[in-house]
C-alpha cells in the first residue's frame, strides 16, 4: 500500500495552499514529503464550493506569508490592491479613513476572485512532483491506527498517511466521523454577493459600511469593477435576490450612497447564509482540521481565510520544524505543538468577529452611539487609528 507523508481531503483554498507550501519543505537528507490531495470537485465547475464566483481580501500580512510559502507569484497577476479603506457607519457621522502610503506599504491587502485562483491552484497542485491529485475523488472512510491512518476512496483507491488533514469545508465529513464537537451560533444574516460596475472608478478604494441590517462592503476588482458583500436579515435577502437589476442597484445606491458615483451594472447575484461553525479543538489523533473544517466565521472584515491562511503557515512551520528534528510528523507531540500555537489567535478571530456583527448590525440608538463615538475617536487619534489599521492588514 502507498505511504503518503501527508494526505490533505479538500482542495479549496486551505487544502491547496498547504499541498503547495508542503511541497517546499525537504527531510534533513534533502528528500521531499509526499503528499496525496483529494478533491470531489474539478475547479471548472461552475457550483464549485471553493472557487465560486467570491472575491475576498487578502491582508498585507496574507501578502507576506503567500510569498514565504512561495505562493504569492501565482496569484499576483490575478490580485488588484487595496490601497484605501473608508469605514462608515449608516447615518452617523463616525468615519474612519486609512491609506496605505499612511503606513508606508504599497498596498493595504489585495483582492482576489476565487474562480481563477482555483484554476491556478489547480494547475500547480497537478504539475508538482510531490503531490498526487486525486480529483474528482472522494474519501470513502478512514482508519486511525497508532503509527498511521489507512484512508480508502470511493474509487477503490487506498493508502496510508501519518497525517490525515481534513481541509474539506465547514460541514467536514472527517470532522463528521470522528465526531468533533462544534459551536454554532446562526447570525440571522445572509450575505448577498455581485460584482458591481460604477461610474466613478475605484481606484484602490475599499469600503466597509455598517447598515442596522448588516455590514455592506464594497472591494476594489479588475476591469473597474467592485466586489460587493451586502449582509442583510434573510427576509430582506430573498427580497433583494428576486428584484430585477435595475431595483437591486437602486436599493443598493440608496444604502451605500454615491461614494462611487451611480452603480450602473450588476453581475450575477449569490446569497449565503451566515453562521458561524467552529471546532474549538481542531485536531487530534494524526488528524488536523484546517481552514473552514476548523472555523467558519461571518465575513464582517474579511477576516475568514486571513485566518486560514495563517493555520497554513504554522502547519508547514511545524511540520517542517518535526522534520529537521526527526521526528514523526503526524505525532502528538508536532500536532498538539501546532494547535496550542493556533489557539489563541483562532478564538480571538471568532470572538472578535462574532462581537462585530452583533454589534454593528444594530439599530439600538445606545450602541449606535456607542460605536459611533468610537469611530470618531479613532478617526482623530492617530495610535488607536493606527492599531485598526494593522489589524485590517493582519499584523498579529
Ligand atoms: C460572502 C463571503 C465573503 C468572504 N470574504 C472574505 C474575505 O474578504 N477575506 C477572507 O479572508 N475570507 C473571506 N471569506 C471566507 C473565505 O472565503 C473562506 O474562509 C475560504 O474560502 C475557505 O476555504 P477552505 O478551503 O477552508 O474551505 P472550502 O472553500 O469550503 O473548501 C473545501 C473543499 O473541500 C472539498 N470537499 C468537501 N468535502 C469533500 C469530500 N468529502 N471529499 C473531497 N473533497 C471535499 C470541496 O469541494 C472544497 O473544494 C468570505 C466568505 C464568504 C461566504
């Protein structure tokens, strides 16, 4: 039977970022892991639950750590920067601008379309070496034993792994069977998404506007379009999904005003519903579950695969650090290692993301107030305005 180094079930965007940041690690004797991917779902098809038509922002910090894993060149063509972000609150006036030539980077965070990202993913994940593609595919059951776990796929195909990560999404079916207890919370939010066409052209501009229904952001695309994410109560997004173009971009104009001129054209519309859906222990015996599997958090901030991201780059440090130590790497000792590391940052993210949509999707003139007065506050004192901004570029 094949003997993978590490078998990664899933390959959206953390499963795919870390067969490609695993692929550049060597043994001591300058031998490369191997690694085995398996995905149900080729990236072209158009209902793919990774790549579909979502554009998300990368902070600078994701920037960084792309390119340490050797990433970063395959998606800077596809990538547009951010070079500005306005937060504004619905009829206050509380309003905090940051510009990136303020902090000295060339770029905030930068924008991609996850359709292309897929595609491209895909094409290195197939032309490298040390992977094995197994896609379409899917796992058919698993067995931990204590050196190894024996993985066995739909098609008739099995193997062993001394590491199992389970990169398949927030309904994991790995998280599923090995019965990891989860925390839900349902926002009552959906998010609404398009691509936006508009009069006056963006120019790097990003906009986070928080509404009494729900946060709406506007992110800067290629072709002068921008990426909207409209966060609204359900009712209100089965209304705003059934309206003709021309009365979603008025509803939309009357929301976001004319920060961009008049929005003159609207793409294909997406809901999601919102929840939030974590293991709040993401790993255990030769099994670590990544990016969505682990956590699966509201997009006020864009904040979700930022987090990801970053469980990627510890995984491969750690795994690479098991390696130049010799030791075994799906042990308990490189496992429990690179969770107590995770840990913090993970429940900080849920917690402070869980607290901003409760907070900013409110109409309670108390917390309007509140978070208005904030604004403000930050908007005239430079260090409080500073540490927002180094957030939302993903400094720790
Ligand atoms: C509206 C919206 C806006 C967002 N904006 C941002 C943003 O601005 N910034 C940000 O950082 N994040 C953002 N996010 C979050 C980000 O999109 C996700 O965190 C990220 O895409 C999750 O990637 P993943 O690989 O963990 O999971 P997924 O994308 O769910 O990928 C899971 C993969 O596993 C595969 N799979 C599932 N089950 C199996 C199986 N049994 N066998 C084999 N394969 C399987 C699936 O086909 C898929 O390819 C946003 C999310 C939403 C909904």
């Amino acid at each position: 039977m094949t003997h993978y180094d590490v078998v990664i079930n899933g390959a959206g965007m953390a499963g795919a970022m870390l067969a490609l940041g695993l692929s550049g690690l060597r043994r001591p004797d300058g031998s490369r892991l191997n690694i085995a991917v398996i995905e149900a779902m080729s990236p072209e098809h158009d209902r793919h639950p990774g790549f579909d038509a979502r554009s998300i922002a990368l902070a600078w910090h994701s920037q960084t750590l792309l390119q340490q894993l050797g990433i970063w060149p395959a998606l800077a063509p596809l990538a547009n920067p951010i070079t500005h972000i306005q937060v504004s609150d619905q009829g206050h006036f509380g309003r905090v601008e940051m510009s990136a030539t303020e902090y000295g980077v060339p770029a905030l965070g930068q924008v991609i379309e996850l359709h292309p990202v897929g595609r491209e993913l895909h094409r290195r994940l197939a032309e490298c070496e040390s992977i094995t593609l197994y896609c379409p595919d899917r796992i058919a059951g698993f067995e931990q034993q204590l050196q190894s776990v024996t993985i066995a796929l739909e098609s008739g195909v099995s193997f062993s792994a001394s590491l199992l990560v389970a990169a398949d999404g927030n309904r994991s079916l790995i998280g599923e069977w090995l019965g990891v207890p989860r925390r839900q919370l349902d926002y009552g939010q959906s998010a609404i998404i398009a691509n936006i066409a508009t009069a006056e052209p963006h120019a790097g501009r990003a906009f986070e506007r928080f509404t009494p229904q729900g946060p709406l952001a506007l992110l800067p695309m290629n072709e002068g379009r921008s990426s909207l994410v409209w966060c609204v109560a359900p009712e209100r997004a089965e209304q705003l999904m059934a309206m003709n173009d021309e009365a979603f971009l008025a509803a939309l104009q009357r929301e976001f005003g004319y920060r961009l001129g008049k929005l003159v054209r609207t793409g294909k519309r997406h809901c999601y519903p919102l929840i939030l859906d974590e293991a709040p222990r993401p790993w255990h015996h030769r099994v670590v579950l990544l990016g969505n599997a682990a956590h699966l958090l509201h997009p006020i901030a864009g904040q979700g695969f930022n987090l990801g991201l970053r469980d990627v780059a510890t995984l491969v440090e750690q795994l690479g650090r098991g390696l130049d130590q010799g030791q075994d790497i799906g042990s308990h000792a490189v496992l429990s290692a690179y969770g107590k590391e995770r840990l913090p940052d993970q429940a900080g993210m849920v917690n402070l993301t869980t607290a901003l949509a409760l907070l900013f999707s409110n109409d309670n003139p108390v917390l309007a107030a509140g978070r208005n007065l904030g604004l403000s506050v930050m908007a005239g004192c430079a260090p409080l305005k500073s540490q927002l901004a180094w957030r939302a570029m993903g400094k720790r």
